[in-house]
C-alpha cells in the first residue's frame, strides 16, 4: 500500500532496523525496486531527486507510473514516495499536490532560523495532506544531480535539537561525513554527534549517501537510531556495469529490453541484497 515514511521509520527505530530509500531514474529502476521489496517482504521507499523527477516526466507522471506497477504487481508492502532533497516549499507542495506520499525539504544550505522556518511551512503543508516530512542540518558531500557540494560539514547536535523542538518533522538526516556518489577511502562518519542527537529524542535519524558505507558503520548508525538510509549510485553502478558488458560483448544487439532487462535484474539483486543488511526484510 502506498503510505507516508511515519510509521514504517516509527517501528523501524523502535525494532532496531533501517528502512532502504532507493532512487528511481526510470521505468526500470521503479521495477525493480518493487520487486525486491515485495520479495523480500520488505517496506520501501522509492527517493525521487528533482532532477530524476523532471527526466521520468514530471511528478505527475512519476505517481501513477507507481502506482499502476503495484497495482500490476499486487504490491502488498508498505511503499513511499518520497521527494529526495526537496529545494523549496514549492517543490514540496508540487510533489505533495502530485500525491507523494513524504518530502524532503532541504534547507541546510540555509542559516538555521531560515531552515526551521520553511521546514516548518512544509510540515504544514505535507502533514495536512497526509505525507511526512524529513529535514536535512549540515552538508552531505559528493554530488548528486546538478547539486555539487564542495567539502562536508558535519550537523550541530545543537542545531538539531533546535529544529527538532520547533518543527514537527517526522525524520531529520544530520549530515555526519557522509558523501553522495563513491567514497574516496573509508567514510569517516561522526558517531559521537549521531549518538548525542539520538538521545535528545525518538526521532528516527536518516542516513544519506549509502553507497560504499561498510557493513559495520552501517550497524552502528542503526544501533543508534538511524532508522532510513539512503542508496542511489549503488544501483546506478550496477544497472551500467551489466548494460556495459551486455553492449560490448554483442554489436548487434538493438532491442533496449536485452540489456535493461538485465540491468532490471542487477537493480533487484543489489536492493535485495541491501535489505538484508538494513534488517528490513520480513519486516513488511
Ligand atoms: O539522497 C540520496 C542518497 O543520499 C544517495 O546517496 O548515491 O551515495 O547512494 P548515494
Ligand atoms: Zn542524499
């Protein structure tokens, strides 16, 4: 069923676990991720960037296209679409309107009483019309979409506390050392500030910039509340990977479902594979 973050983040945090946002960037990606879920009686939530949003053709093309695949599917875990690094309350009221079911408004490029302030108009907006809504304090590295980060910075537990406190956000992701795309060397992730926020509320924690976190970080961030966690470029790197060998081995081959089938199933395996880690299968 096509339902908001709260309750599935909720439990999550309570039983110990992470719920898996997987980006979509096309028909196939969207497949995919469904069939994975479904399989491993997992709940899931499909992150839409901007940028793949408009490529897919806008967010009402994004919704229904969903929608139609779990109803063909007969879907029966709980699913979530969520906006993944939302810019503005206008965007998040375009996905909202579009019918995502969660937002994400990322203000943290912002100072913090600007942050809170159009956090706070989103929550309004999203919670009365029945999505949740997660916010974003310090900067995640790397890059993603058109948005290039230049150096990491690392949340103020402070900081979050305030935001927390004065918004109803239903999960807050502190940028901790993590980074979109690969990682150059090992993640360097600020345990000592994630265990400080986790303490300072139930709120379940988010995890950007998935990719090349190792198993073990992955068990601490969950041991201390972090109850989402974010994978994009993984499934990217896998689908291209198949695609690559698939055209340079066969000259011949035109019809795209010979190699974004394939792809399809590479997407599937490794979102299956990440579930296991999260300890969201069976969770559904
Ligand atoms: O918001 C999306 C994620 O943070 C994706 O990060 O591409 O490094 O897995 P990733
Ligand atoms: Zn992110």
């Amino acid at each position: 069923a096509l339902v908001s973050m709260t309750d599935m983040l909720n439990k999550a945090r309570k039983e110990g676990y992470a719920v898996g946002q997987f980006n979509i960037n096309n028909l196939e990606f969207t497949q995919a991720i469904l069939q994975a879920a479904e399989e491993e009686k997992s709940p899931v939530i499909l992150g839409v960037s901007e940028g793949a949003g408009k490529y897919m053709g806008g967010f009402k093309a994004v919704v229904p296209m969903v929608k139609g695949l779990m109803e063909s599917y007969g879907t029966t875990v709980p699913v979530a679409i969520h906006l993944d690094h939302g810019s503005s309350f206008e965007k998040c009221k375009e996905a909202v309107d579009a019918g995502f079911t969660s937002v994400m408004i990322d203000a943290s490029s912002k100072p913090l009483e600007e942050n809170i302030k159009i956090t706070a108009e989103v929550v309004e907006y999203a919670h009365k019309h029945g999505a949740s809504v997660e916010a974003e304090l310090g900067v995640v590295g790397g890059q993603e979409d058109d948005v290039i980060a230049d150096g990491v910075i690392y949340a103020d537990p402070k900081e979050c506390e305030e935001l927390v406190k004065q918004t109803d956000i239903d999960c807050l992701a502190p940028a901790l050392g993590s980074v979109h795309g690969p990682y150059k060397g090992e993640p360097n992730l600020g345990f000592k500030e994630m265990e400080e926020i986790s303490k300072q509320s139930d709120l379940p924690l988010v995890l950007h910039g998935g990719t090349g976190i190792p198993t073990k970080d992955i068990q601490r961030a969950i041991s201390l509340g972090t109850a989402k966690i974010n994978v994009n470029t993984e499934n990217q790197i896998a689908s291209t990977k198949v695609i690559r060998e698939i055209l340079d081995n066969d000259k011949e081959v035109y019809d795209p479902r010979k190699y974004l089938g394939p792809a399809r199933e590479a997407i599937k395996e490794t979102v299956q594979g990440k579930m296991r880690e999260f300890g969201s299968s069976g969770k559904a």
